[in-house]
C-alpha cells in the first residue's frame, strides 16, 4: 500500500489537513468524525514529543485524547522544526493516558497540561491512500516449526536487579529519558520498566558472566529505541542523545 507521507518531505498543516481529508489545522490532535486524525506536535510547547504528550485542560483536547487511547487506532505524528515545516515522525497509537499530579515533576511538562498521553512508535504499518485511514489486518496464527539458536537468558538476573533498586530507591527510573514508576499509574508504573543488557547477548562469541553492573533499567520506549541504533549505544550514549533533542 502507498504510503501517505515521507520522512524526507516537509509538510504545511494545511498539507497534512487535506491528506488526511479533514481535521483542524490548528488542533495538536484534530479530529473527524469522533476520530484522532494525527498528531502535530511543537517542541517548545511538547518538549518530549513525540513519546510523551502533555494534555491541556480544555475540553475537546481531553475528549480527543481520550477518544485516541479507547480507539486504540493508529495515527501519523508529525514534529514542528520551523513555520509552515513539519516533519513525518512515523506511525504511533496510545499507550496510556494519565492524570496523576505526580508527572509535573517531569523536566519540561506544559504548566498547563493537566495530563500525559503515553505514544509508542509502530513498526511496518503502511497507510492506504483513503481519507478513512483504516488498517484492515493481516491472518496471522498458522503454525510454523522453526529450529534455531537463541543465548540463553537467566531470569533470575532481571527480577534481581529490580528488586534490589526497589528496595534501595523505593521505585524504578529509566537510565535515558528519567521516567520514574512513581510518576505512572501504579497499575503499569512497573510494567513499563525492562532489563537491558549493556553488551547484547547475541553479540557474544561464547557464554559470558553477567552481574548486575552489566543490567541498565530502561523504560519500554527507551529499550526499543536503543536497539534500533546500529552499532548498538551504550546507555550513557544513547542518553546524551536522547537530552540532546529535548
């Protein structure tokens, strides 16, 4: 299917209005139809977009957001890099959405959002060229019978290593983008929140020692994100990086 926006390609919001076949120009989350059409985010307004959004008080802004988490539909995101400029960030859907006050204590939150709205990135989806912007699936569930290698893991290590920092800090905070458990609903505050090997098992030559000094806490998006780096940062690199175009 034909892809609706490039990378490479700069947009005005009246370009990306008429693409998508409706919706404000001016709205950060427009709408058709009861339907979050995209997301259009300014960096001096949303300092961590395109992963966290803050949410303002008013009231189609919250209904939109909403509508985006229990739609559980897919949206193109674009970021604000000058007037009439804005570049294609990729395919995301809701994460979550959270009013917890603990999040204005978050570096760069609006002081008036009033909520966050979790995005994640969403590989190999490609739009169809209708103004409905609907993804009709794929079959999926046939069994296949495959015969591999994998480096074996040791659980233990990872549930180690998020217990002793419990008990130490009393929470869990990712060692890129600073995102604590404390600041997320405590449903899904620990959940969001995975063990990252700073050298890659697969990169070995043969089994190696592992100690908890070789684990980094990372939040889910932080974790996937480093790994599409190539050759793989490190945690320290990977979060200059990640400050740097905050």
């Amino acid at each position: 299917m034909k892809k609706l926006f490039s990378c490479d390609t700069p947009y005005t919001r009246g370009q990306i209005r008429d693409l998508l076949g409706g919706g404000s120009a001016q709205s950060y989350l427009p709408t058709r139809n009861g339907k979050v059409l995209c997301g259009c985010f300014d960096p001096k307004k949303n300092r961590r977009a395109p992963f966290f959004i803050d949410i303002g008080a008013g009231p189609q802004v919250k209904k939109s957001a909403q509508w985006l988490v229990d739609d559980k539909n897919i949206i193109p995101v674009f970021i604000k890099q000058a007037s009439h400029n804005w570049r294609y960030q990729g395919e995301f859907r809701a994460a979550g959405l959270s009013y917890d006050s603990q999040y204005r204590q978050w570096e760069g939150v609006r002081e008036i959002a009033i909520a966050v709205l979790f995005l994640e990135q969403v590989k190999g989806i490609e739009l169809s060229d209708n103004a409905e912007i609907e993804f009709p699936g794929q079959m999926e569930g046939n069994k296949k019978l495959r015969l591999h290698y994998v480096r074996e893991r040791k659980p233990g290590l990872a549930k180690f290593k998020k217990e002793l920092l419990l008990k130490k800090d009393g929470c869990l905070r990712c060692e890129v983008c600073g995102l604590n458990s404390r600041d997320l609903p405590e449903e899904i505050g620990l959940a969001c929140f995975e063990v990252h090997h700073r050298v890659p098992l697969a990169s070995l030559e043969d089994k190696s020692f592992t100690t908890l000094e070789d684990l980094a806490i990372l939040c889910a998006n932080c974790h996937r994100m480093i790994h599409k780096t190539e050759p793989l940062m490190s945690v320290e690199e990977f979060g200059s990086f990640f400050w740097g175009k905050h």
